[in-house]
C-alpha cells in the first residue's frame, strides 16, 4: 500500500465528504479495543467503501484499509478506491498482505460480510442469515473470521517459534516481509461487528447522476442506479447511523489440540500450505462469522420508513385510511422506545404525538411520497390508502429494487429484527378499536408516568405541591363519549381547571386535564422545558380522548388557552373536533401585566445580559392569586417560551374556522382584554363569540362567580356537540 498515496487520497475523500449533507453519528466508539482490530460491517452502498475508513481512523489513530467487491475497482472510480486504501476480492495477494498489517499493527481492516452490495437488504430468511444474489442464494462470507483466526494462528506461531525454533521465526518474519521489531506479539485481533443504517433512503436523479451520466458512454442500468441511490444520500441529506458492537476476541476460537499442535510444530509451514487444522479452522470460522452477523444485524437503527412500510405491506386490509396508519404507527413507535436491545433513530427518541395531528417533521408525508410515486399504493377520492399489493410485495430485480420498491428494501434490512417485525405483524392484524384501546391505555399510563418521575426528580420539600395538584386527571362521561381536552395555564397545574371539569362531567362529559410538562412539580423543572414540550402534552391528551371519544372539544385558561388554539390549527380537518373554547387568553407577551413580567424594556435588557445556560437559571418572584396550586417563583427562561409560543400561533389565528368561544376577565391583572380580543378579531370562525365577565381577577374559573363562565362553556358545548 503506497503511504503518501492513501493519506493524500484520504485528505481528497475528506474534501468531497465535508460537502455533502449527509450526517454521519457513530454510536459505542467505547467498543473498539487496542490491539489488531477487524471492523466487519454491513454493506448496500459504494459509499461507505469510501468515508467509513477515513471515520474509523480518526477514531483509532490508525491507517483503515478496506476489502471491498472486486466489481467496485473499475474507471477512476475503483483507482480513487484503490488508493484510499481499498483491496480487491480478487487481489492475489490480499490475505499475506492483510494477515501482515494486522501482526505489525500497521493497519486496520473493514471488511463486508456479504461480499458484495446487498442492494435489496434482503438478508434473513427462515432464521438464517443468506445473501440473495445473481448466481443465487449463499450463506455469508467467512473472510473477516478467516482473517482474524489466520493472523492470531500466526501470531501465536510467532511467539512459540521465537523461544522454541528461532530459525522458523525467522522464515516465517521473512515470509510476511517483517522486521523482528515490527511484529506484535504482544496484541490480539479482535472482530468489531458494525452496523450502518440510512434514513431517508430516497432515489432519484441528482446533478451527480446527470454529471457522470453525461461522461460516460451508455451507462448500465445497475450504474445510474447507484449513482441516483448515492448521489441522491450525498447531496440530500442522509442520517447516517453507524453502530459499533461489542468487540468479539478470537484467540478463544483457536483453543483446540489440533489448532494447538499446528501452532507448536517445528516443521515448516507456508502460508498456503494445508494444514491438519484446516477443518477446525473452517468450522471455527463459520461459528465466528454467526456470531458477528447477528450482532451486526442486531443494531440496525430502526426509523420511521421502516414502520410504515411494514405497517403498509402487513395492515390488514388493502383498503387503509391514513389516520389508522399513523395510530398503528403511534403504537409501534411507542412499543420500541421501552424495549432494551433495539436502537432506534433519534427521531423515535421523543413523542410522536405529531404523528396524531399535523405530521409537522413529514414522517407520514415522505414515506406517502415515495410509496405513491412508485406505485405500491394510490389515494382513492375520499384520501384513503389502497395499497397495490402485486408491487408491494414485488422483489424485483437485484440492482434496481432501490428504485423499483424502496418500501421493500425498508421491510428487508428489519427482518432479523424479529421481536420488532413480530409486535409490528400484531399490531398490523389488529382490529381498529383494539388499536384505540391501546392509545388510550397507554397514554394514560405515560401521563401518569411522566409526573410521578418528574415529580420524584425535582421535588423541593415545602415547594412542591402535593400530587393531587399536578398529576394529569380524566373524568369519565356518559355513553354518549362526548370528551372535553382541557388545558390549565402556564405555572399552574391540572387542578386549576378542575372546577370546570366538574361541571362538564355533570353534564356527561368525559374531560381529560393534562399536565403541561414542567408543571405542578417545580420551577426548575418549567426553566429545563421548551414551548414545544407544552405542545406535545396536549397533543398527548388530544390522543388520548380521540381514542375514546366520539366527539371532542378542546379548550383551555390562560396560556392553556393559547395552547389548545394552537391545537386546532393543527389538526384542521379533525371532524370529531366540534370547537374550541379559550378562557383569558394572551394575544402576545405585551399583553402580561407587570405583575407576570417585566416591562418590555427590563425584558429586552435581560434577555440580552444573560447567557442561555444562565437564563435557565433565574426565577422572578410570583404571587399567584392560587398559591395552593401555582409556583411563587416565576423561570424567566418559562416567559421567554411563553413569548416563542405565541409568536408562531399569531399568524395561524386565521386558519381557525370551528366555532370558537373567548371568555375574558373585563379587568383581569394579569392578561390585557385587548389581547384576547385581537384573538377573537382574527380567528376566521363564522360562528364565534366573545363573552366579556366583569371580574377583577385573572383566575375566573375559580372562587366567586366562576358557575357563571362555567355556564357559558356548557352552553357553548350544547349548541355545537352535533356539529
């Protein structure tokens, strides 16, 4: 291997690289161990021939060189590789030099298992690993085990040699051209099982598609494939997730007589030479390949493609409304974050209650996207999903599938996932209400959850209040399930509202009252949170009724308000959602009183004064007109969010067309009427009411006289449950 040409290439592969979008994370660095070490990782792309080296050297401060399919060394593509330090399958003397700079440490080795691209990422069948390819199926290859088992053979015949027979030492140092002083003796090969998962993968055709395109004459279909896939990853953006194992020893492997004898023997052995060990080596070497290939197909990274697309080719029925499918999904997603052993990409990690309303990160969207675009499924006039079963399931040919049927290649690199694709071929088959009852089920208990842990983690002993203040409540209705989401106000907790709730359930009303995360545990816990974390307590509760209701309302106090505004913004189109409701609502952060914040100026100046990590930290004293419920200590960090939150519901206002009820304090301290009658004005509703109370306080849905804003919200509800 030509030195200054592997590190000037590499430096050319760092160039290209740092222009692409794609986002490479490496996750269990922890895992690679000193000493000579193999990386057998996972293969469907060109692309990680070329940068996963150029990542594990950085990582290992040692040179990464690569045995890749000898189809990939052709044109200036496989001279680029080449010199990045890739060897060909068919190199004649690949596996001297590759035992050679393992015992001298002078490099490290990736190798692909499957020997070549698995375009179709169809790899498990029947419980068994087999690779699919054009000369037909075959279990995967035994080289990174072959390899490693060669080089610890010799490196344990080197050190035997070098006391028992110095002259063989000296041969065998000959035979692999080393200096006494550079051999190893004293480290292990270890193999590091290595996954690397895509998200999105998308096809189509880029400016590097069009550009190669153009300079080759008459390009193959296998080619322009390739150059869409990964041209496509590059220049789009791609999540690249790559997963390092536990590192696997293989001097363990070598423990038998016969091994133990062919290491001893004094008599001569080239490297070719046949052996008595030969057959325990190449059944050790099956037994070690097993092992890795599980564990690097146990850390696939699962994503959102992947469950839509099982979910699509297993579902139930050819005929799918998409809200089933992102309910379905909903449940899966929630399902994979409480398992242990199965990694999920980062976008799992959270809520995906934004599946349930407006798809706002286009999970559903993109997949829908691709899934129509290539045929498997078609919208009917009403929007529901009918899937095209014969392509759905099409295999289609080795090299194209990528572009054929991305929603195959998806359910293909699952499928050794079998916990995974077992709950998800369940929940799939499963009857609608059953997966409702499931929702519901389970976002009751999350709620519950989530308080008790967050209360446990911030409670502050004369502070805190106690749990029956905070903890997220539902009161059950008559069989009409007619539900009623309500939303207390910022600082506040479940029991502000709870007075209302009452009320409604004397009506028949099945109410739920969520916790807004931050709240009724501590202010340190609402100076960690984001408005967005707010947003996603009350899509959680919206689900949460959905799932049992038939018909729905949602309202709210104070900022609360605000939030189950900003709610029906996005769920446009929910007809279940008979209308809305907003009690004391701010139009923007002016419209806070003194007493809530400080003057607009003193506000600017802070922000301005203070560091993020420090704005977390300060609090302005509260003096609720509820302290048995609200916190005292008000987090400037809260108020800044306050602010965020309606700014980006202002301009949504307008896209407000159920009917709509406002109720306001005529001379509320802390909220400006001025500012929930903007509200009104700008909401689109035709059918809208604005009710003005002549109180004194913010607080009116507690204390003297609140039955009276309780009365005109029944009677709201009463004239527009039939929608």
């Amino acid at each position: 291997m030509n030195r200054f040409a592997f590190h000037s290439t590499g430096l050319a592969i760092k160039a290209i690289y740092d222009m692409a979008r794609a986002r490479v994370n490496l996750y269990g660095e922890e895992n690679i161990p000193d000493g000579s070490v193999i990386f057998a990782v996972n293969h469907f792309t060109r692309i990680e021939t070329i940068f996963l080296p150029l990542h594990l050297q950085k990582l290992t401060g040692v040179p990464v060189w690569s045995l890749a399919d000898a189809a990939l060394f052709k044109g200036f593509v496989g001279d680029f590789i080449s010199e990045a330090g890739a060897v060909s399958t068919r190199d004649p003397d690949r596996d001297r030099l590759m035992v050679k700079s393992l015992l001298t440490g002078e490099a490290n080795w990736v190798i692909f298992p499957e020997g070549r691209m698995v375009k179709t990422k169809k790899i498990y069948e029947n419980g068994e690993f087999v690779i699919r390819a054009e000369e037909g199926p075959h279990p995967p290859r035994t080289g990174a085990a072959t390899l490693g088992l060669r080089t610890e053979f010799y490196r344990e015949r080197l050190k035997v040699m070098q006391e028992k027979k110095p002259e063989e030492y000296l041969r065998l140092l000959a035979m692999f051209g080393m200096e006494a002083s550079e051999a190893r003796l004293d480290q292990a090969t270890s193999i590091v099982p290595v996954n690397i998962t895509y998200y999105p993968l998308r096809a189509r055709e880029s400016i590097i598609s069009r550009i190669t395109g153009s300079l080759l004459d008459n390009p193959s279909t296998r080619t322009l494939e390739e150059l869409m896939t990964e041209g496509s990853m590059l220049l789009d953006g791609v999540d690249v997730d790559v997963r390092f194992g536990k590192p696997i020893k293989v001097r363990p492997y070598l423990k038998n007589p016969v091994v133990a004898w062919d290491i001893a023997t004094t008599d001569p052995i080239n490297f070719d030479d046949p052996i008595n060990s030969r057959d325990v080596l190449r059944e050790a070497s099956r037994t070690l390949m097993k092992a890795y290939m599980r564990a690097i197909y146990s850390m696939t990274t699962v994503n959102h493609d992947h469950i839509f697309a099982l979910l699509m080719m297993r579902h139930r029925s050819d005929y799918i409304d998409p809200m089933d499918l992102k309910t379905r999904a909903f449940v899966v997603s929630d399902w994979l974050r409480k398992q242990i052993g199965i990694y999920i990409h980062s976008s799992l990690e959270d809520s995906q209650s934004h599946l349930l309303t407006d798809d706002r990160y286009e999970k559903f969207s993109n997949i829908m996207e691709v899934a129509e675009a290539k045929g498997v499924v078609r919208r009917s006039e009403e929007g529901d999903i009918i899937r095209n079963t014969e392509l759905l399931g099409d295999e289609g040919q080795f090299h194209t599938l990528r572009i054929q049927n991305p929603l195959m290649v998806m359910a293909n690199e699952v499928e050794p996932l079998t916990d995974f694709t077992a709950f998800v071929d369940q929940v799939a088959r499963e009857p609608a209400a059953q997966v409702r009852r499931r929702i519901f089920g389970l976002l009751m208990e999350k709620g519950i959850n989530d308080f008790t842990k967050d209360r446990e983690a911030f409670f502050i002993d004369g502070e805190t209040k106690p749990a029956e203040i905070g903890s997220p409540c539902l009161l059950k209705g008559d069989e009409e399930r007619r539900g009623v989401l309500l939303v207390h106000g910022y600082m506040a907790a479940p029991a502000e509202v709870r007075g209302l709730a009452d009320e409604l359930q004397r009506h028949g009303y099945w109410v739920y009252m969520p916790r807004l995360q931050g709240h009724g545990t501590a202010p340190e816990d609402l100076a960690e949170q984001r408005y967005l974390n707010w947003v996603v307590s009350v899509e959680e509760g919206y689900a949460l009724l959905k799932n049992m209701c038939d018909t729905l309302f949602v309202g709210g106090f104070s900022m609360g308000a605000g939030l189950a505004l900003d709610l029906v913004t996005r769920i446009a189109g929910a007809d279940e959602v008979k209308g809305v409701f907003a009690v004391a609502p701010p139009m923007k952060l002016q419209d806070y009183s003194s007493r809530f914040v400080p003057a607009v100026d003193t506000w600017n100046a802070l922000m301005k004064r203070l560091r993020i990590d420090r704005v977390r930290k300060e609090f302005i004293e509260n003096r609720p007109e509820n302290p048995h419920i609200n916190y005292a200590r008000n987090p400037v960090s809260g108020i800044r969010e306050i602010d965020r939150l309606m700014d980006q519901l202002a301009p949504k206002l307008g896209e407000i067309s159920m009917p709509a009820l406002i109720v306001q304090s005529a001379r509320d301290p802390v909220v400006s009427p001025k500012g929930s009658r903007k509200i009104f004005d700008r909401i689109a509703s035709e059918d809208k009411e604005y009710r003005l109370f002549n109180f004194s306080r913010h607080g009116i849905l507690l204390h003297e006289g609140s039955e009276k804003v309780y009365r005109a919200v029944v009677e709201f509800l009463a004239d527009h449950r039939q929608g």
